[in-house]
C-alpha cells in the first residue's frame, strides 16, 4: 500500500513569552539570569518542580547545544522559585561555557521551553526565544513566524530594523533572492502582484553576526466549490484501480479553504493543492494524482 506524508495548514496564534533576562538584552560573554513567570502558561497551577528545556541560537541554527534529554530530570536544569509565580535560572560564567559553544560561533538567541517533573502528559509551556547580544533585529511586518493571508495579486510590505549601525539586508522567497540592501538600519520592501504562496527568509548581517527571521504568506484561493463524485471516507482513500491516486477528504467547520502540504509537493502547496469543498455535506477534498513510490 502506497505512504505519504501530509500536512493539512491551518492557521494558529503564536505565543508571546513571559521571559525576560537580566542583563537586556542578554550577553554571550557574561552570566546570564532567566527569569520566568508561569501565570497565565499550562504551567499556571502546577506546583511542582519546574525543568528548562533550554539550548540557544548558534550561527543562525535554533535549538543548538539542549542542555540534556527531554523529560529526564535530572539531565536539564531545575528553576529556582523566586517569589509568586516568578522563577529563575542562573546560567554561568557566560553562554558559551554553559552549552559548549565555540567562541568562534556567534549566538543570538536562547530557545527554551519550561516543562513539569516526568514524561509524557505533563504540562509545559509554549517555546520562548530570547535575544542575545547587542545586535538585535526587529521585524516590524509581518511578525516573525507569522502567516498572512493575501487575496490573490495582493502585496506585502515587509520593515524591519536593527541595532548597531547599518547591516547587509537580503529578502528572499521560495529559494529566489527578491531585494537586498547593503547599508541600512532601517529595511523596508514591498513584494507587489502576489500570486502564489510565499516562504519568506529575511537575513541581516552585521560584521560577523547573522539574524534570520522567516514569515509566509498564504493566498487566498476563495472557495472552490465542487461536488466529490463518491462518497468518500474523512481521511485518505486509496484508489485500488490507480496506485498513483488518492482521495483526501477533510472535515473542517468554519474554515474558507484549506491547503495540503505533503512530501508530494515538498510542503510548499501551490493553487493545485487547495481542497475543494463539496456543497452537499461541508467537507473538503483533493485528488491527488502522479503520486510515485515516494510520494
């Protein structure tokens, strides 16, 4: 029987830390205190010990250098309760003896998630980035990570912003370089005539110190109305007669359209892979074709 992957994209609200450092912004080169208020996290009304899942930015690369193994207490760091719902973490002498990083690496980031005592089912919060180093970059539109939803020829403005004199910016979307400024602290670009869906990766440069922000775009391709011909399974049927086809079906109140991302199309869905919505029971459908053994 044929696999793939799929990925159904739906849209979510990110989460905003409640994590701030002492220093601000914090300093590779020094102690580092991370403070952390769990009021308002899934963390909220636990009251046992709480663990960071803690590694940092390295060159660019989230998640570099975790401090020991996921749900073994012992390996990762315990917070220390200050007061309320406020705990810290002291991280000494400085970032780059606490995770092993080379000195020669440039770090910008530490990534971190904050979980109870145990394994699995236990709660946690969302994953927290804090900056690191004078040089810090501001992505003003979109947020960063974010996902905007354009009518078709739609455009986006993207501004951005940094400290510490002028950086090298460089726009890029789906692989291809669309703007660049060598000099400035103060970025601004508008893609124009947007038809298709966008992965975008902002890169700025200053000396020897590099920041990566990415954002999408996704078109809206309005409701394709169409009725499926069999009364397929939610889910994905397998079409016996064709091994090179499969029929997705999707229930999803509420929702406009939906796009499919898959190792079928690289997880980069274009207008061919917006589900179609049958008019008679509300749920969206794809055929997807020339599937190989891959797929």
């Amino acid at each position: 029987m044929k696999k793939f992957t799929i990925l159904f994209l739906l849209l979510s609200l990110a989460s905003f830390a409640q994590v701030t450092t002492v220093p601000f912004p914090a300093l590779a080169t020094g102690p580092v205190t991370l403070n952390f208020n769990k009021a308002g996290t899934p963390l909220a009304t636990y009251n046992g010990t709480i663990y960071a899942h803690i590694g940092v930015t390295v060159n660019g690369e989230p998640w570099q250098n975790v401090r020991g193994t996921w749900g073994v207490d012992s390996s990762q760091p315990a917070m220390t309760l200050v007061s309320g719902t406020t705990y810290k973490l002291e991280i000494t002498p400085d970032l780059y003896t606490y995770f092993g990083v080379p000195t020669s690496s440039t770090i910008t980031q530490i990534c971190v998630v904050f979980r109870a005592a145990g394994t699995s089912g236990q709660p946690q919060s969302a994953n927290y980035f804090s900056n690191v180093g004078a040089f810090q970059v501001t992505l003003s539109a979109p947020a960063a990570n974010s996902t905007t939803i354009l009518n078709a020829n739609g455009n986006l403005t993207v501004t951005a912003s940094n400290t510490g004199g002028p950086a090298s910016y460089s726009l890029s979307s789906n692989g291809v370089t669309l703007n660049s400024n060598a000099s400035t602290s103060n970025y601004s670009f508008t893609h124009t005539g947007i038809t298709a869906n966008q992965n975008y990766t902002l890169v700025v440069t200053q000396g020897t110190n590099v920041i990566t922000r990415n954002f999408y775009v996704m078109v809206d391709p309005g409701t394709l109305t169409e009725a499926m011909p069999t009364a397929w399974e939610d889910g994905i049927n397998y079409i016996a007669a064709d091994p090179t086809q499969a029929v997705l079906v999707l229930d999803a109140p509420n929702k406009d359209f939906v796009y499919v991302a898959g190792s079928f199309n690289g997880y980069q869905p274009s207008t061919q892979h917006a589900m179609k919505k049958d008019p008679a029971t509300g749920k969206f459908w794809l055929r997807l074709t020339n599937l190989g053994a891959n797929a």
